[in-house]
C-alpha cells in the first residue's frame, strides 16, 4: 500500500478541531445508511477531523452482518463433502447396473435349465407354500441372495456394494430352496443406517439354514407378515421362482458378526441393533416429537428398520443423534423478532426459519402422546418471537399469537406446539420462556397467563 | 420528553400519518397510547424538520422512521413493563455481546454494559422524573444499532477520560522525571511544505479525508473503513493507494508554485527534520537505563498508522 509522507499525516491531525457532534441517532443512520445525501456529507465532513466520533462509529460497527440464509436440511456431515456424495451416486448406478446384469443372467440359466428340474421346482413349491409367514429377511442375506447364481467369473467386486458393512471378500449363495426373483431393487443408501436399503428390500432365495431355523423356532415368535410370505402364500410362484440350478452351490461368507446375529433372530422380527440403525422405542418418538410408524410396516420384511421408516423421520432421528455431537449454539431474536442462531460465540449469526425443516412431514401424522394432543401444522409464515430458551440442544422459541416451537437438535428440526389444558388453550403473545432444565419450563404470556410443564412439554398445566 | 416546540406543520402530517404508523408500530400491544405516539412523532419530527422543511419531507421522514423500535424504547421510557421485558428478551444478549466486542475484556465490558443498562432504565432522575436514555431514540436507525453506538460513546469517553488522568507516580515510574533536558532548538520545518501540503488537502472530498484519517491516523484496517461507508473493501484499497499518489503529486505541485524545485521538493517530502532529531534522541536514550519510550508514547507512534 502506498504511503503518504509525514507532513500530510501531521497537517490531517492538526485540522480544526470539529464541534457540533453528531448525536447516536444520526451516527447510528449513517452506519446504517439511512441518512439524506446532504446530511450524510455533513457527518462526513465532521468524521474527517474528529477521530472521536471516528472511533465510535467504528466500534459501534456490528460484529458481522448476520448470514441471511435459511438453514438447509440437516444431513450427515460426511454426505455434504461433494465428492463423497457423488462417489454414492456413482456407486448406485453401479450397483444397479450391476443387479440388471445378474438378473439378466439369471434368465437366462433359468431358460436352460428349466426343462431339467420341474420335479424339484413342484417340492419347493410346495415347501415354500407350507411355509409359516416368514420373518424379515436380513440386509445382508438378502442381499447375498442377491447375488446368487453370479456366474462363475463373478466376484463380489464386479457386483459391488452399496452396503459398506457387508466387506464380503467372496459370496457365494447356497441355495435348494425356490427363490423369488427380485422384483425390482432399489439400493440406495439410507440415511442413519449402516445397512438401510433405499427402498423394498428384493426377494430372494432363503439359506438353508434359514429354513431350518424358521421351522424350528416358528412356534417362538409370532408370526409377522411380510410380503414375501403372502406372495408365496399366494401360490404365485410360478412368475417369480426360478428353479435353482442342480449343480450350483453358493455359500454365504459374511465377515459380520451382525449377520450371524441377525439370522438367529429372524422369527423374533427383530433385527439386533447395528451401528446406526436402532430401532427407536416409543420413548423415543414422544421425544423427539414424532410418529411411531405404523407396527405394520416397523416389522414388514425389510431387515433395515430405516429403510421402512419414513426417510425424513430417519433423517431426522440420524440429524438429532448427529445434533448431540454437534455444538450447542446461543440464540437470540433480532430486532424484527426473527430467530437467530450461533455457532461462534456471537461472533456470527443465522437466521432460523422454524418453517423450513419441519419435524412432520405429512400433515396426517398426529402425536399420540398422552395429556397433549397437538396437531403439527407446517405453516408458512414465519411468527414473531419474543422469547428463546435453550438447555443444550433442546430449544423452544415462542412469539406473537401464541406460537411455540420446539427444536430438538438446536434448531435444525422445529415442532410447533399448541399448548392445552383441560379444555382451555394458551391465549396471547408468548413473552417469556423459562426451561430450568429440558423437563421443567415455564411460558407466560401477554394476557398473564403462566404454563408450566414438568416433562419436556409433553403436558401443560395452566397456573 | 424533550421540550422541543412543534414546528405546524410537522403537527399536521403526525396527525395524517399517526393511524397507520400507529398500528405499524404495535403501539397498542405494548400499552403506548395514541396521544403519547403522536406527541413522539410530533417531537422526534420537529427535531428534524426546520420551518422551510415542506410537509412532503417531513412526511418522507416521519415514514422512514423505525416506529415499532421506536414505540418500544419510549414505552419502556415511560416505565411500561411489559414493553421493558420485551426489550429485556431481544437486547439484553446483545448488549453484552456488543460491550464484550467494544470493550475487549470481560470485567470492563459488564462494567460498561451494566452503566448502560442504568441510563436505559433510569435510575438518574431529574425533578423528581425517572430520566431513561431511551427517552432520546428517535427511531431514525435500528434500536440495536442505537445501542451499540450508544455504548461505544460511553466507552470512547470513558478511555479519554481515562487517558487524561495519569497519576503522577505512574509518570515518575516511567522515568519522566529522567527524561534528558531538550537538545538545542529544532528548526521549524519549512512552512511551504505545510501550506502545500494543506492545499492539496483542502480539494479532497470529506469522504476521501475521512478515508485518509481513519486509515493513516486511526490505524484502521481497510475492511473497518469500507464496513463503516458500506463498501467493498477493495475499493477502500484503491481509494487509499489512488490518494497516497495524488497528494504526493499535487504535494510536489504546489511546492514547485512555491518556489522549489522538483528534486527538492521530493526531498523535502522524504525526509523531515523532525525525524532525523527523532532519531538522535533514540540513540541517546538507548544507553540510559529508563526506558526509552512509554508504552504510550510507543503506542501513540503505532497509532500513527502505517507507512
């Protein structure tokens, strides 16, 4: 940067001194470029020879302009690294690619055997038909059914993965029993789940053992529909089995533990916990605000508990257990009662639209949990709020015509939330939130109404 | 409330305007009454407005105001409490947050906040009148804004106070009382160069010298001057670089119209007696055992900006 000699610095000092300071209000417009043209060039004039009011402006600048953008849908961090988000593209298309030309082949056996084996295709059927409902096929086994009858130049890596837990080095399917082909897989990668399929799981042929150990242990668990059963129990079979070849075998390598475990508990319908796909209790839901799917589907054939649930709820249970990791921000309202979040000790801020990600996702899902019956609503306009409270990652925000948020995980998910008691409902504008911790909180409002719960908002009681 | 006479016709726009800027301001919710809105508006107006201002104007500006922050400040002014916990909930935060950013350390700046929060609350009063800060918010900038300056004059005034009340033992401990007798006198530097150079400074715009002073005098970085003119701060860069060329050239001019040749001129401009004396006391001073400079004599140097 170009200097300037000594003299011009002492011959700028040395001006006259400047009167008539401008007052905070006119300092405050002219940061803020809100002043006329002819009163902006007075201010000017006197900033150039009193370094007082130079220094006040510039201290009274803000820290930074707060981002004015929305927060985006929460994901996992890893999938918002560009290159690792197309690398899964790329690997789908593989994979699908990939499951085309399986079934390709697999026709095409199927049409040179055929005509060897009918005896063995009318025991299996009839095996299949006997068979009780059959429990959820594991992820991984469905997915070495997949992969059965790979031609004998085949190897698991032509096929490939999108399943990042399998690490089968070779897979090989044994299979005597009548497969089901599939129908039309969808791989995808799940959200929150290490095992999650994007979609039903394809039908394909049971293990051996499989059979045996759901005859065995059928009595134990109650049966659970699937349909993959209800097909077989059809009797249709005859467009979807394939006959086996005689002579091939295939044995199902896994180096997961999970997978042995997983096919011990296939009656039960249950899948033992993976690395990320718990199955949430019911405790769970109520706390993060959401829906239990329906038991219907939470037990469906599909061995990947995410895949069945609703994506977002997964994705909203993958971005909460995320948020735990994530750091706690500070919040504040700004002047025109917009939410404004933290990350940065102050030092910058972004506007939260509790509009923009809600934690329901259809308007038909109601929160059963009991003494609070709230229907979420996803409402377009942004309220005012007055007041934000936060313990942690569990915030709630309320503001004008009685609206209250709550966020879970700091803020990324927003329920809105409806307070009632005994028939009465909360009136006027929230001015205050107090939450001495996550349970215990209290809302008053402008009509001097005090709520207070003493369960994380599930109930309200009205003072 | 100020006890500025209404000016008719800033009167007669409050009452066209006050109906909409009422409701705009949430007035009612926050227990502020029409007469007391109308007599802000009337108030803050005629602060502004002078006796040719026409009613077009004066109506501009009464619609330019921020009423909502506005009817928020006087009503917590006037002890409203519902309309002070609201302003509790939305500035509270912030103003610390700002005094931290101002004043730098932790201690000083709840200090400075909790001074502020007594002036908005109103702890002075006069004739028996609870007297609130807030009372002077004209709504012309956001509240926050308002604030953050507010706190900055008190910080700005409270360090000059500061600065100019240096105890004596502190200057003995810096060794003032060390300090070498004055050498022989300094010949003045030559007066063309000080009348030239105000010569060419006299043709800069006022936004072209506040530029400079904040950048060679304040020691301000070029982001700070180009946030403080809502600029791009490379344009505060070529402003500078654009400047420092132009004085040293019109500099050089003016000398020459004086008399001075060129080469003497840009002599005169690189080397100034005053440093070469400077820099004999430096060397002097080195073998004493006081220190040299203060730390405010180093910083005052600092200040001096870069270059």
């Amino acid at each position: 940067m170009q200097s300037v000699p000594k003299i011009v610095r002492q011959r700028l000092k040395a001006a006259t001194p400047a009167s008539n300071h401008p007052d905070a209000n006119v300092l405050t417009a002219f940061a803020e470029r809100s002043l006329a043209e002819g009163e902006r060039a007075v201010v000017l004039e006197h900033l150039g020879r009193c370094s007082d009011c130079r220094d006040i402006v510039a201290l009274a600048l803000p820290a930074t302009e707060p981002v004015q953008t929305i927060v985006s849908p929460s994901r996992s961090g890893w999938l918002t690294w560009p290159p690792l988000r197309w690398g899964l593209v790329a690997a789908g298309v593989v994979a699908i690619a990939a499951l085309g030309l399986v079934q390709y082949q697999r026709g095409v056996r199927s049409q040179s055997i055929a005509s060897t084996a009918p005896a063995r295709f009318e025991v299996a059927a009839k095996e299949a038909r006997n068979q009780p409902l059959a429990p959820p096929v594991p992820v991984a086994t469905a997915k070495a059914d997949n992969f059965q009858s790979p031609p004998p130049s085949a190897s698991t890596d032509s096929v490939g993965a999108t399943d990042a837990t399998l690490n089968e080095k070779k897979i090989t399917v044994r299979a005597e029993v009548p497969r089901a082909s599939v129908p039309q897989p969808q791989v995808g990668v799940g959200r929150g789940s290490a095992l999650a399929v994007g979609g039903p799981l394809p039908h394909g042929p049971r293990l051996a053992n499989q059979w045996q150990q759901q005859n065995d242990t059928q009595k134990q668990a109650p049966a659970v529909p699937s349909p993959f059963a209800k097909q077989q129990a059809a009797g249709d079979l005859s467009a979807n089995m394939r006959v086996p070849a005689v002579s091939e075998t295939v044995a199902v390598e896994s180096q997961s533990a999970q997978l042995e475990t997983q096919t011990q508990n296939l009656d039960a319908g249950q899948i033992q916990d993976q690395p990320a796909a718990a199955l949430p209790s019911n405790e769970d839901y109520a706390r993060i605000g959401k829906a239990k799917p329906a038991a219907t589907t939470q037990t469906a054939t599909t061995t990947s508990p995410a895949s069945t649930m609703a994506a977002p709820i997964a994705q909203g249970i993958g971005s909460g257990a995320l948020a735990l990791s994530a750091p706690i921000p500070r919040w504040t309202i700004n002047s025109t009662g917009g939410l404004q979040r933290s990350f940065d000790q102050g030092a910058t801020w972004q506007a939260v639209n509790v509009n923009a990600n809600p934690a329901y996702f259809t308007d038909e899902t109601s929160l059963q949990i009991s003494g609070k019956t709230s229907q979420p609503k996803v409402r377009k306009i942004a309220p005012i709020f007055r007041a934000v409270a936060a313990t942690g990652i569990d915030v709630w925000a309320g503001g004008s015509g009685g609206a209250i948020y709550h966020s879970l995980d700091a803020g990324d998910h927003w329920t809105r939330v409806e307070l009632a008691s005994a028939g009465s409902t909360l009136t006027g504008d929230i001015v205050s939130l107090e939450f001495l911790d996550i349970q215990h909180g209290k809302v008053t409002t402008s009509t001097t109404e005090v709520w207070t719960t003493s369960n994380s908002g599930q109930t309200w009681q009205k003072q | 409330m100020s006890s500025t006479k209404p000016i008719p016709a800033v009167q007669s726009v409050v009452n066209d305007v006050l109906a909409d800027l009422y409701a705009k301001g949430g007035c009612e919710k926050i227990g502020l009454a029409r007469e007391s809105f109308a007599a802000i508006l009337c108030e803050v107006g005629s602060k502004q407005a002078t006796p040719a201002t026409s009613e077009n104007e004066i109506r501009t500006f009464l619609l330019s105001l921020r009423v909502d922050e506005l009817a928020l400040a006087r009503a917590c002014a006037a002890g409203n409490n519902s309309a002070w916990e609201v302003f509790l909930t939305r500035y509270r935060e912030k103003l610390y947050l700002s005094a931290l950013r101002i004043a730098r350390e932790d201690s000083a700046a709840r200090e400075l906040a909790d001074t502020l929060y007594a002036d908005l609350y109103g702890t002075n009063t006069r004739d028996g009148q609870r007297i609130s800060k807030l009372a002077s918010y004209t709504g012309r900038g956001s509240l926050e804004g308002w604030l953050r300056t507010v706190l900055s004059q008190e910080f700005v005034n409270r360090y000059r106070r500061t600065k100019r009340l240096v105890s004596l033992d502190e200057e003995s401990e810096e060794g003032v009382q060390f300090r070498a007798p004055e050498p022989e006198p300094v010949p003045p530097a030559d007066a063309r160069l000080a009348q030239a150079t105000d010569e060419a400074l006299a043709v800069l715009s006022d936004e072209d010298r506040m530029v400079l002073s904040a950048y060679y005098l304040d020691g301000r970085t070029l982001a700070e001057i180009a946030r403080i003119l809502g600029v791009h701060e490379s344009t505060i860069s070529r402003k500078v670089d654009k400047l420092a060329k132009s004085l040293r050239k019109q500099i050089v001019a003016a000398l020459g119209r004086r008399g001075m040749s060129r080469r003497q001129a840009e002599e005169a401009l690189e080397v100034d007696v005053r440093d070469l004396q400077l820099d004999i006391r430096r060397s002097l001073a080195q073998e004493s055992s006081a220190p040299a400079f203060s730390e405010k004599r180093v910083e005052a140097r600092v200040r001096e900006g870069p270059g």
